[in-house]
C-alpha cells in the first residue's frame, strides 16, 4: 500500500487527465473568447441567462447527491465486496432521492423559492423550470459518478466527458447559434442534452468498471455513512456554490449583461486552476487510502509534494497570463475587455488555493469532517456578505472588480484556516523551502520590468512575452532544483502515460 500511495500513481492519471483538460482549455477558451462574444455581441443578457442557469443547477445539484460522492471515496476502500455493492446502493438511493425532492419543489412553485433569494432570477428562471431540472439531475448524477471512478483510480473518462467532451459540444451549439442554425430556446436545450449525454457515457464506463449497486440490505454502520455523507456535500460543493454566487448576485445587483462581461474575464482568471483538476482528480482517493491504513508518513507526502507541483504549474500558468494580460484585453470587444484586475484576483486566489494542496481532502476523509462542514457553511456566509458589500450600489459599489475582490478574499481566508486546521489536527503542513522559493519566484517573474507593454500586435506580443516568462521560468526551476517530478512529466511523458 505505501508504494501505492507514491505520487507517481497521482502523477500517471495527472498526465494522462491533463490531456483531456488540454484539449478541453483550448475549446473553452476558443468559445469564452471568440465565439461567445461574437455570438452574444447584441444580445449580452443571452449570454447571463446561460450563466445563471447553470449556476442554480450547479449550486442545487451539489445537495441532490446528498455528499455520495465522498461518502464513496472515504469509505469504500474499507469494505469487502459485498458491503461495498450496498454502499454504492446507499450513495445511488441519496441521489435519486434528492433528484425526486427537486422535481416536488420545482413542480410546486420552485420559481418562487429562487425568487426569495433572488426576485430578478426567480422571474428569470419561470420559463426555464424543465431545462434547469434536467440540467439538475444529469449534473448530480455525472459527479456522483464521479466518485466511483475516483475511488477506482480510474478518472480519465471522467475528465475527458468533463473537459474535453462538454467544452467541444459548448463551443459547436454556440457556433451553431452564431450562424443562425439554432434558436436561443433550442441552444438551451441543446446545452442541456450535453450534461445528459454526458451521464449517460459515464454511467456505461462506470457499469463497465463494476459498478453494481444493491439497494437494500444497507452496509454495517449504515448509520455512520448516513451521517458522514450530509457533512461532506459542501467538500467540493462549497468551492463550486461560492464560484457561482458571485454570477447570481451581479445578474442580481448590476444586470445580466455584467454576467457575460465577468463570467469572460473570471474564465482567463480560473485557468490557472486547471491543472488542479487532473491531479486532484486522483490524489483525493490517495489520501483517503492513506487515511484508511493510518499511513501518516504517506499522507504528508502527497500533501507536501502534491501541494509543491501544484504551485509550480499554477504559477507557471499565472505568470503566463497576467505578463501579456494587457494584451489579451486589447483582443476581447471593447464591452468585454474592461476585466484586468478580474483576471489578477480570481487567479491569484485560485494560484493560492492550488498551494494549499490536498489540505481539504485530509480533513473531510478522517474524523474531523464535521469541521470541514462548518468551516464551508462559513465560506459560503463570507462570500454572499463581501460580495454584497462590494458589487451593491449601497456598498461599496465596486461592479465586477468588487466580486472578483470578494470571491478571493473569501478563498484566500478560507485555505488559510484549512492550512491552520490541518497543521494543528495533523502536526503536518505543505510549506517547505522548496514552496517559499516558487511563490518568490512567481512573484518576481510577474513584476519583471521587461513584461511592459511590447509594440507588436496584441496576438504577437502575447506569444513573445509569454512564451520568454514560461521558458526563464523553467529554467529557473531547474536551476534550482524546485520538482524532480514536474522535471520527470516535461522530460519523458510517455512514461508516465503507461499504465
């Protein structure tokens, strides 16, 4: 097991997720970028009604699985197989459940809820009540999924339907709304099939890698994962609900057509997280193995190690980005380039987080998870607060850069605490040497003078500057030894690519 737990597994499904994620950055930024825009170029409000949409169906289907997904990784490693058929039962029933409660509430006036909590989105959302259930329960059920696969170290399907598959689909019904091919309504639900197309793939590839539920007959402790599975949906529900707040409350507090312009920027910004992706897609179920078998020397090797490559990558990919982020804007349309410090805070948050490793997943698959559940309750009251108090007209009316603002802050206070709280539960944080010297780095690279303006083309000088920033970056690291394992992954890939 402790050979297992090696960062080499974590870093062969990385390389091998990061190729559906490469793929899936080009499709995304080609359509946030170039097609979006152009289609929504007199119509921004279509653009911000998607948005919503989708940040009410992400929101709302991190509580119809019911915390299945992590009831999954944390405690299937532990059962034989029989008990482990009736816990995929149990996680499968919670999420049908939740499913079912939805489609009552949705029936029943669900409007009318929203609109409690947002009057303009309520009214919005009246004519979109089937489209947002459906979308709902394909998004519950393809990250319940996910949580099998997660725990049979067998994620690629899953990032290649995430990434790749729904970003291509996401840019081809754009395009096909671009030339006039589709209508605003039929794009909605052409958008909505994809998430359910994309379940239903997943949910071949995972019967295919045994998934085989048994409902009834619960598992021995049933009682133990019921009350687990509750405090564990705002794990990564919490960082999903809070990314998505700030869209709903500028749709709500400026109009939707700031959605469009922020939801572009706030885009550039989260790309540095998506290396996270493919690495954590795997070093979550590591650590819960490690968990499992009391391996502490384990863990706090994936957590410092993890943690480290993190940093180095991500910081690689903000320091690319913010060098020629004068640039990029000079690209966008003239009503989408105004997003500059959007891009700087929401990147750097995520550039923070990305440093602060698996620190959440240490907490929430060991006993104190209850912890985990209250510090996300608090997260999620921090960031509706700040960003009310930023973007509101009666506060301090700062518009997009004011929600940018608030979602880091928010972050940035809540991976701290998670740093504090791991390093007094476990006696064990990521920070070494090695991590100081890469933020110092990053750092110095960014407010390098030679980053000024260039007097190319946007296009041009964004290729110079960026491609220097990432080859003296490199070479620095190098030079200093910061990651034998990012080292490995640049030098022989196809290694790491073999099973």
């Amino acid at each position: 097991m402790a050979k297992f737990i090696r960062l080499g597994v974590v870093a062969r499904q990385a390389a091998k997720n990061s190729v559906s994620i490469l793929w899936g950055t080009i499709a995304g930024a080609v359509n946030t970028l170039i097609v979006l825009p152009l289609a929504f170029i007199s119509f921004p409000e279509g653009w911000g009604i998607i948005k919503v949409l989708t940040a009410w169906a992400l929101i709302l289907a991190q509580f119809l699985h019911g915390g299945a997904p992590n009831m999954w990784v944390r405690f299937y490693p532990q059962f034989g197989i029989s008990d482990q058929k009736k816990l995929l039962g149990l996680g499968s029933l919670f999420t049908l459940a939740g499913s079912l409660l939805l489609g009552i509430a949705l029936l029943s006036g669900g409007h009318q809820l929203i609109g409690w909590l947002s009057p303009e989105d309520g009214e919005l959302l009246k004519g979109y009540l089937v489209q947002l259930f459906v979308l709902c329960v394909a998004m519950s059920m393809f990250y319940t999924l996910n949580g099998f696969v997660s725990v049979r170290l067998k994620t690629t399907v899953y990032q290649f339907l995430n990434e790749a598959f729904l970003k291509t689909w996401y840019l081809l019904i754009t395009l096909a709304f671009l030339w006039d091919w589709v209508s605003f309504n039929e794009l909605i639900w052409w958008y909505v099939g994809g998430y359910v197309i994309a379940f239903a793939v997943l949910l071949a590839y995972s019967v295919a890698q045994g998934f085989k539920p048994k409902i009834g007959g619960w598992p021995a402790d049933w009682k133990t994962l019921s009350s687990y599975s509750p405090f564990s949906i705002l794990d990564r529900g919490a960082g999903i609900i809070v990314n998505n707040l700030d869209i709903i409350m500028i749709g709500a507090l400026i109009g939707l057509d700031n959605v469009a312009f922020y939801t572009l920027a706030f885009y550039i910004g989260a790309v540095v997280m998506l290396p996270q992706k493919s690495l954590m897609a795997v070093a979550n179920p590591v650590v819960s193995h490690a968990i499992a078998q009391d391996d502490e020397k384990g863990i706090k090797d994936i957590y410092v190690r993890s943690s480290l490559m993190q940093l180095l990558v991500g910081g690689l990919m903000f320091m690319a980005i913010w060098v020629s982020i004068d640039e990029v804007m000079a690209l966008l349309p003239p009503q989408f380039g105004n997003g500059k410090w959007v891009v700087f805070y929401i990147g750097l948050s995520r550039l923070f987080q990305m440093a602060t490793g698996v620190s959440g997943g240490i907490i929430v698959y060991s006993k104190h998870y209850r912890q985990n559940f209250y510090l996300n309750l608090v997260l999620i009251a921090l960031t509706i607060l700040t960003n009310w108090l930023f973007i509101s007209p009666k506060g301090l009316d700062l518009g997009m850069d004011g929600a940018a603002l608030a979602t880091a802050l928010s972050f940035f206070i809540y991976n701290l605490v998670k740093l504090i709280m791991v390093q007094r539960l476990f006696k064990m944080n990521p920070i070494t040497s090695k991590w100081v010297l890469t933020i110092l780095l990053v750092a110095v690279m960014c407010l390098a003078v030679v980053w000024h303006p260039l007097p190319q083309h946007p296009f041009c000088a964004i290729i110079l500057k960026s491609s220097l920033a990432c080859i003296v970056f490199l070479l620095l690291t190098k030079a200093m030894n910061l990651s034998p394992e990012l080292e490995e992954m640049l030098r022989n890939p196809r290694k790491l690519l073999k099973r």
